[in-house]
C-alpha cells in the first residue's frame, strides 16, 4: 500500500503486513523525523530454495515498502501509511460502503460468506474477573489461521490470514499480496498448497485469496458482529509476528478504542486521501508479520483483520489496528463474486466545522464542505463548498468522522441519500444520490 508519510507527534502509523529485503529503507525516502526507522522483519519462506533475493534498497524497483532483517527463511513487509498531523482539522474525501451489519447486497452480488456458529466454551472457559480461558480459546481459534508467503518481483515477503469458508477462501490485508506473482498458504498443520488471489480492495486494505484443497483439520473462523464490539472487552490476535519462524502467535489484549480512521488506498483528485473509518484499535501486540490475521473477541468471534500499527520503532507500541469485520462482510463477498469491491462515492472533501461555546469552548457542529468534485454525486444533488452538513440519513454529524462512517457503513453506489445542510443562517435538506468511487486500475 502506497502513502505518504506525515508525522503525528513522535509516532508513525505502519502497516505489518509482508516485508521484502534486510535493513531496507525506503527507497529515496529522506531520514527526515516525519519518517522515524522501522524494524525489519526476517526474510519470508514458503518457496523454493531458488526463490530470488531481496533487493538492496539502492537497486531499481526495490519495494516502496520498507524492510526487515532476518535470519532465517522467514518475512514480513511493513507498509507506510498516511495521517493527518496531530492537531490540524484533517480533511478526507467522503466515501460509502454497504450498511455494518446489515449489508444491502445489490443485485447478483454473491452473499456474505456464512461462517459456522462459534463452538460454545468448555466448562471453565469464564475465568475470574471475566477473563476467557486462553487455552481453550487458542484451541478453538488458531487453527482457521494461516501463514502467507509472497513472491513479489523484488524478492519474498509474507504475512496472515484466516480461513472463512469450506470453498477454500481465505482474507488478508491487500499490502500482503500487493503485486504478488506467487502466493503460498501454510496451515496450522504445516501442510502448505499455492493460493490465487482472487480479488483484492486497496481502499478498504483487504483481499481474498483462495486455496484448492484445505486440510482435515482446520477451523473456518466465526465471523463476529464489530458493531457490538465494546472498549475494555478481552480480545486476542493470532498471526505470524516476523515470519514463518514465528507462525501461529497468540497475543492478548483489550479493545482499546473505536471509530479511529486510517488513511485508505489512494488519493482524490484535490489530493487528499480517502479515508477507512471505524477502524478498532488494540492493545494486543502486533508486529510486521501480524497483517491479514484475525482479532478474536474472547467468544472466539472474528471482530476484526490486523492491519497496522502507530509506533515510532517498527515493532509493538501497544496502539495496534484492525479493520471492523463488518467491513470484510461487505467487501468480500463482492471480491468472490467479482474481484473488486464498489465503493460508493459522494465526491466532496470535508473537514471538521466549530464554533464557540458560551463558556468560550470550541465545539464540533458538523462536516465542512471545503470542495466539491465537479459534476460528482454531491454537486449534482446541490451542495457546495462552505456548506455545513449537520446530519446524514438519520444520523446527526457532529464531525467530519461522524459523515465518513456513515456512508462508509449505510450507503451502496447509486443510492439517495438525505442530507441536512447549514448555509450562511439557513438551513435546508437536500438529496444525493451517491456514485462509484473511481478505482485503482
């Protein structure tokens, strides 16, 4: 995943997903202190010996994405991503997905994988204080979990997965398998087959790839509803921290906040990023391997896909990131279908509207409308910029946060949509009916 890299205090946000050659740096990034080091990751395995090194970071084509060192035959890519500076209204550009929870699926669009009810826990499973048994739980879990070895055209890489249905369909992170010519799945048995990829979504940063034979024993994992996620609730993640040498970690944690935004795939045409919004953010320890890996909730529930983390090292800080598996039941099953999601597009760039308090506190009052996309969904259903949105659908946006997740969560291409506006002293209700957000070709 490409991006670019802004500073939020001291920290960066990193993707920890597969990672090409030792001691890496971005090629022709400056070491300036916006772009703090990343740890490496050793080297993936997976593939035959004569599987090709990983470039040097000054050799031509060498991975946008830095590296990690190694000793054995095992990876991990980390990817840069965006954010807005600390302190600064960031703006972003309006976007749509099918409802969390409740996915309007359009017409012939293939129905969201149907994972098996979760096995109840064994007696004991409730410890006290609430905590799950981690015994059971990793009994019950680990073995829907994959490792995932890529050959890119720089060299090999490697990250997670987790298995969600008998035909063989497995999701990860799109930065895992970005520009992939090879891809090898190893199971929790430590048999291991070549995967496909089938289909891949760079704004939502996920992907399904597909294997065609699982083995006897293996676990598809329960997906869970993340709209019911809650802060302080247990969780666990299980991946491949630093590669194969490592497979199969289990790390706990709590869910440690919600509806954090990260920037999505690609840019708009004023060149401010797309974002991904309701992003769960953990304490559970992930590193540069952990990309596409589950985050189980303590019923041994999917609530989540390891994606990134803040940190100004490259390794486990204790701010780890994870797309909402509400998310994944949107996008993936129009992946299967047709390998690329539609992302619906509202074609504005907003920001975070204030005002004053009468005890002199700035308070948020809606979405500021600082562009319009010319002829796009929102010009022609009459907003402009200046406009203050206040509410969308039924939902009441205090911030620009509160608009990006709504549509995001609620709303499909070609849907109208209601939205309440503030112009100057007026205010009015008007009727956008969204479009498709152009793709990454």
């Amino acid at each position: 995943m490409h991006g670019r890299l802004l500073a939020i205090g001291l920290a960066m946000l990193l993707l920890v997903g597969c990672s090409l050659s030792a001691n890496q740096q971005l090629q022709g990034e400056p070491q300036a202190k916006q772009n703090p080091p990343v740890t490496q990751a050793p080297p993936a395995s997976g593939f035959p010996a004569q599987a090709p090194s990983a470039p040097s970071p000054n050799q031509p084509g060498a991975s946008i994405n830095p590296t990690a060192p190694s000793s054995s035959d095992t990876s991990s890519r980390l990817a840069p991503v965006t954010a807005p500076t600390q302190g600064q209204a960031p703006t972003a550009q309006a976007q749509a997905s099918p409802p969390q929870g409740q996915t309007q699926t359009p017409q012939g669009q293939a129905a969201a994988p149907q994972a098996p009810a979760p096995q109840a826990p064994a007696p004991g499973a409730a410890q006290a204080q609430g905590r799950p048994d981690l015994v059971q739980l990793y009994k019950q879990t680990a073995p829907s979990v994959v490792y995932i070895a890529v050959r890119v055209a720089q060299g090999v890489g490697a990250g997670s997965g987790f298995i969600i249905d008998d035909q063989g369909h497995i999701i990860t992170n799109n930065h895992v398998v970005e520009g992939a010519q090879q891809v090898r799945v190893e199971f929790f048995d430590k048999s291991a087959i070549d995967a496909e990829v089938i289909g891949t979504d760079p704004d939502s940063d996920l992907a399904v790839i597909q294997v065609k034979a699982l083995p006897d024993k293996i676990a598809i994992a329960p997906l869970g509803d993340s709209d019911q996620v809650n802060v302080g609730e247990p969780v666990i993640a299980i991946g491949n921290p630093f590669g194969r040498e490592f497979s199969h970690t289990m790390t706990e944690g709590i869910v440690s906040a919600l509806g954090r935004s990260l920037p999505a795939g690609q840019t708009s045409r004023f060149g401010a990023g797309f974002s991904n919004p309701s992003i769960i953010q953990t304490d559970a320890a992930i590193n540069p391997g952990n990309s596409g890996g589950p985050l189980f909730n303590a019923r041994g529930e999917v609530i989540g896909v390891n994606a990134a983390i803040q940190s100004d090292i490259g390794t486990s800080s204790g701010v780890g990131f994870a797309i909402p598996v509400n998310q994944v039941k949107r996008v993936a099953p129009q992946i299967i279908a047709k390998g690329f999601y539609s992302h619906p597009y509202f074609g504005v760039q907003v920001g975070t509207a204030t005002t004053t308090s009468s005890k002199g506190l700035e308070v948020p009052v809606g979405a500021l409308v600082s562009s319009v996309t010319a002829g796009g969904p929102a010009e022609r259903g009459g907003l402009q910029a200046n406009d203050v949105i206040t509410a969308v659908g039924d939902k009441t946006v205090v911030d620009q946060a509160d608009l990006l997740a709504y549509l995001e969560a609620n709303t499909q291409p070609g849907q109208q949509v209601q939205v309440k506006i503030r112009r100057g002293n007026a205010e009015r209700t008007l009727t956008v009916t969204t479009g498709e957000r152009p793709r990454q070709r």
